[in-house]
C-alpha cells in the first residue's frame, strides 16, 4: 500500500483526530490565559504570593507528563477530557504567569516615574503604561506555552482523551511506523504553525520594534 493510499485511507479519522486535538489545546491555552495573565499582574503588587506562586508553577513543570495525567485521572475519578484539560493547564501555567509578572516588573522606573508626574495613579500606570510595554514578554510566554500544549496533548491519548496521540499510540502497539508518523507530523506541523502565527502576533504588538525579530 503507498504512502498516499494509507494516507486517504485514514483521512477521515485524521480530521476528526486533528479536531479533537486542537479544541483540548485550544481550550487549555483560552483558560491558562484568563487565570495566569490576570494571577501575573496581580502577583506584582504580593511579592511573597508571587514567590509561592512561581514555585507551585514550577514544581507541577518537573512532575512526568504521564505521571500528572495518572494522578488526575484517580483524583477526579475519570478518563478522558477533565483530566487531559487539568494536566495540560497546569502544564502551561508558568511560561505565562512568569512571563507577565517579568513584563509588569520590567518596565523602567523611569517611564512609571514620567507617568506619574503626569498625574497618572499606580492603577492607571499598571493599565496604561505598564500593562502595554509587557504585551510582547506576555504574548512570548503564551507562544511558549501553546508550543508544549500541542505537545503534550498527544500523551492525552493514553487517559482516553483522542487527538493525534491516538495514532502515535496505536502506532507503537502495533509496530507500525506509519501510524505513528500519521499523528507525529500533523502535531509537528500544527505546533510550527502556532508558533508562527504567535510569533507574529508578538511583532505586532511590540511597541519598542514594530515588524523586528523577537
């Protein structure tokens, strides 16, 4: 069988696969954004806070992938979506939040200094001056983050949660190189297309080098 005939044989579970792997990525990256950017501003103004913070981000980031997946699996008492979505967050949270707490932290105190001369107040600084400069630090960190989600996701297949994994998994089992480049590839790909039109995104917002190289 050519590599094409394979290809249009599997080409309907690949969509659906390929779906089912970009709406868990999709998903995890929409909510570590809504709870880590918003956790990354606020942990600038509670340095000991932000301090815990980062470390419970960092120590869930040494835990094996499929080491957090089999223990959410038995904490929530099931397979599939809840546990892959939980893992997968916890995974992207520390690119982001660390990325917003630097961006928020570096902005020179000489620019925070001018705006409040102004007549600016500390909130309006944060939203106003500060909160800009950091878009591009914050947008890295998202970009970062949805790279390893995309990653990572494919080990979902393991707890029941579909995508891409699925072919990687049944690959192996099977001995079947083919499967497992039908999923290796389109992961691959869509991860360098994330990361791409990130990356430009990133670009767009830089205030400092608008259409320069991050």
């Amino acid at each position: 069988m050519s590599i094409v005939e394979f290809v249009h044989i599997h080409l309907s579970e690949l969509g659906m696969r390929s779906l089912e792997h970009l709406l868990l990525c999709i998903a995890t990256i929409s909510f570590a954004c809504l709870i880590a950017v918003p956790a990354g501003i606020l942990l600038t103004r509670f340095r000991t806070l932000g301090a815990v913070a980062m470390s419970f981000a960092s120590i869930v980031q040494t835990v094996p992938s499929l080491a957090l997946l089999g223990l959410l699996m038995v904490i929530t008492n099931r397979i599939g979506y809840a546990p892959s979505l939980i893992a997968l967050f916890l995974y992207s949270l520390l690119p982001i939040l660390q990325n917003t707490h630097s961006g928020i932290q570096q902005t020179p105190q000489s620019i925070r200094d001018a705006a409040m001369a102004l007549g600016m107040s500390p909130q309006q600084v944060l939203w106003q001056v500060s909160l800009p400069l950091a878009l591009p630090v914050i947008v890295a960190g998202i970009r970062t983050s949805t790279v390893l989600v995309i990653g990572t996701a494919t080990l979902c297949a393991f707890i029941g949660a579909g995508g891409l994994g699925v072919f990687i998994n049944r690959g192996i089992e099977t001995i079947n190189p083919r499967l497992v480049l039908l999923g290796v590839i389109p992961v691959s790909c869509m991860a360098l297309i994330a990361d791409w039109l990130i990356a430009r995104l990133a670009k767009v917002l830089s205030p400092a080098a608008p259409g320069g190289d991050i």
